[in-house]
C-alpha cells in the first residue's frame, strides 16, 4: 500500500498506473494459496483475490477508494480505506463531501442530526444525502451509503415500511454504527455460530434440505462477524465508520431488492462501480442509467451477475483445490438472468402483495441455492472440513478471551 499511495497515484490514470501495479498482483495470487486450511483460504482469496485486486484496477484508473479525500489525505487514513473500509464510491459527486460522513463519534452526531435539522444543513449536502430522518427509515451508515440510501427512497419502499414497523430500540439496537453496539453484535454472532457448532457436532446424520438451511444461517452469521469485526475496529481505533453490509436480507420482496441492497453490499457496491457502472457508459446511458434503455440495463445486470459467479467459482477452487464444476457460477447466472426478468414483468404486470413476493423470492433462492450453490460447497466432505476448521477457530478465540480475563485475578492468588 505504501507503493501505491507514494508512488502509483503520482502517475498519471489509466495504463501507467496498471503496469505500476501490475507486480503486486500475483502477490494477492499466491498469498491464499499459503494458508493451511479451507476456511482461511476461502476468506483470503475473497479479501486478496477479489476485494484487493478490483480495489487496485479501481484505483488506477481513480476510482473507488482514490475518490474520497479523507482517505487520499494521509497514507494512514490510505491504509485504513485500502484495509477496512468496505464501501467503494461510484462517482465523484458522492465522494466529494465524504469527510463529512465519517464520523469519529457516530452516537453524537447521529443524535445531533435527529434533534436539529440546522445540523443537515450544515453538512453542505452531505449529511442530507447520506442520512435522513428516522421516520423514513434509511439512516446513512458512514461514507459512500449516499447511493444505497438514495435507492431505498426511489426504490426501496418496502425497506422503509419494515423499519417503521420496528421497535425504536430495536432499530437503534440492529442499525447503530457505534462500535460499542457493534461489538455487542458481535458477540451475539459469535456467541451463535458457537452453539449452532455444538449442536451440528452432537448429530450423526442431518436431513440434506435441514442441513443447507442450517448452512444459510450459518453463512449469513459467520458473514456478518466477518464484516461487522473490522468495523469495531476501524471505529474505536481509527476513529472511522464503516457502513453496514447487510439489511435484513430475509425480508427481500424481489430478487433485486435481495441482491441489490439487501445481501452483501461491498460485493453490490464493487460490481456497480467496476462492472454495472462501466458497460452503461459504454453505451452511453451515463451513471445513473435513466439513459439507458432496458436492454442496456439487462445486459449489465447479467455481466456483473457473471463476474460475481466465476469470482465465487474462484474462491471454491482455492478452498477445495478441486476441478471446478461451474454450479455456483451457473447460480449466480441464473439469478441474473431471473433478475432480468422480474424486472420486464414489473413492467408487464402489477405487482403481487408484499407477502406472496417475499414467499416466491426466497423459495427461488432456497431452490437454487439447493441445486446449484450447495453440491459443490459439501462434496467431498469439503463442509465438515469447513465446519471442523470453524469449531477451532471458535475454541480459540474463546480460550484467548477467557485466559484474557483469567489474568488479573490469577495474581490474587
């Protein structure tokens, strides 16, 4: 990173800074390769393979993380966006008051932000576009969420809806950045994974349609840590926020509200900016894509549903070392391709009630995810070699949190 920011930014955009970054690359190709066990093969390759490496092309041509000026300030604040911040901008108008959102204190500025409404104005746009009221539902969560919040508003009704029917605790308690609420979720999720690890171990043989739900749940929780981990830390550290990545995913009424602003949103994010983004310009739709005609749309929506299956199928290669078989990239194409077409029958058709939607999306992606996704993820065993890997990652850091507590007062005694 220290090549990059003192050395790679100062050429000039586009091949100059390529071929600059070129020789660090195959670093990010070999480095998973070196990990002992699928579990952390597949998690690095996400990270280097995927993460870094696009973050990097990003970058030589100034875009993604080159675009906030936070982060270009400093090679510390570099780092820390290169390392923890998961959000990348999709264009420069966004990113321009980005310093404004990231807030070292975000329990008293999003407190300020709900009691005056001079604080948004303040903000000279900032504030306004990345965080809104609690009665709309959709508060900003830190630098880049302006796009996400701005497609809750346009497209997003339902989110909105599910959120006012919320507790406001409860809303504060699953939505708050501070890193204090964060970190309680955490435990929470660890705190799950471990007693689902116990209760999977005691069973000898677990139906296959049981099993793939557990899986679901377990994905979704180990994802989660996974995400919500470097944000406690970028907070109380760094002093920076990190948006979330996830919004109640099981509440998706559409395969688009699913994979577009519910499930995992850096991958959402970085497949807009370097994929969706990209081929609408190319056929000159510009950003926003209200330019663009349905088949332009079609077409990138495919794309970076086909970038993110053989990204996937190249983490499942890592993990497991085997031949790959394409199923997971043919699932990601698949929901794609029905993406596609939900799309043209909002068009055609008037919309069925929120409920029967939610049931007809998650059953297609319970039946998919059950064809395509998780035959390859369990063949050979490769899932019990997962699950064995987890249980002693659990085991560790809990004995390394119990011995942590253990140590002042065995000096009592």
């Amino acid at each position: 990173m220290a090549h990059v920011y003192y050395v790679v930014l100062r050429l000039p955009k586009g091949w100059p800074r390529l071929l600059a970054l070129m020789p660090l690359l195959p670093f990010y190709v070999v480095v998973p390769w070196r990990a002992p066990t699928q579990l952390e093969r597949a998690v690095q390759s996400f990270f280097f393979l995927w993460l870094g490496a696009f973050k990097l092309v990003l970058l030589a041509y100034g875009m993604g993380p080159a675009l906030d000026p936070w982060t270009m300030s400093s090679f510390p604040r570099f780092l820390t966006g290169m390392s923890f911040s998961l959000h990348v901008h999709s264009n420069a108008a966004s990113a321009s008051p980005s310093h404004a959102s990231i807030i070292k204190n975000s329990a008293e500025d999003d407190g300020e932000i709900r009691r005056s409404s001079q604080a948004s104005s303040q903000a000279k746009g900032g504030y306004r576009n990345g965080l809104v009221s609690r009665k709309s539902g959709a508060r900003g969560n830190g630098s880049g969420e302006e796009e996400i919040d701005e497609r809750r508003r346009n497209g997003g009704g339902d989110v909105s809806k599910a959120k006012e029917r919320m507790p406001i605790w409860l809303h504060d308690l699953v939505n708050s950045r501070d890193w204090r609420l964060v970190l309680l979720r955490c435990l929470f999720y660890f705190v799950t994974i471990g007693f689902w690890l116990q209760i999977y171990s005691g069973q000898a043989q677990i139906p296959k349609h049981i099993l793939y739900s557990s899986y679901t749940v377990l994905l979704y929780f180990g994802v989660l840590f996974a995400f919500e981990l470097p944000a406690v830390v970028a907070a109380s550290v760094f002093g920076v926020q990190l948006p979330a990545q996830f919004n109640m995913p099981f509440l998706a009424t559409s395969l688009a509200d699913f994979w577009g602003r519910r499930w995992n949103l850096l991958v959402n994010n970085l497949l807009r900016v370097s994929i969706y983004n990209p081929i609408l310009l190319g056929f000159g739709g510009g950003l926003s894509g209200k330019r663009s005609s349905q088949k332009e749309r079609a077409i990138a929506t495919l794309a970076a549903f086909t970038v993110s299956g053989i990204m996937h199928e190249i983490i499942l290669f890592y993990m497991s070392a085997r031949d790959p078989t394409f199923e997971i990239s043919m699932f990601f194409i698949l929901n794609g391709v029905a993406t596609v077409f939900e799309g043209w029958c909002k068009h055609k058709f008037s919309n069925p009630p929120e409920l029967v939607r939610r049931v007809i999306t998650l059953s297609f992606l319970s039946v998919t995810s059950v064809w395509l996704f998780y035959p390859p993820l369990v063949r050979d065993d490769s899932d019990k070699q997962n699950i064995e890997d987890l249980n002693k990652f659990v085991f560790w850091v809990r004995n390394g949190v119990v011995d942590t507590l253990r140590r002042p007062f065995s000096r009592l005694y």
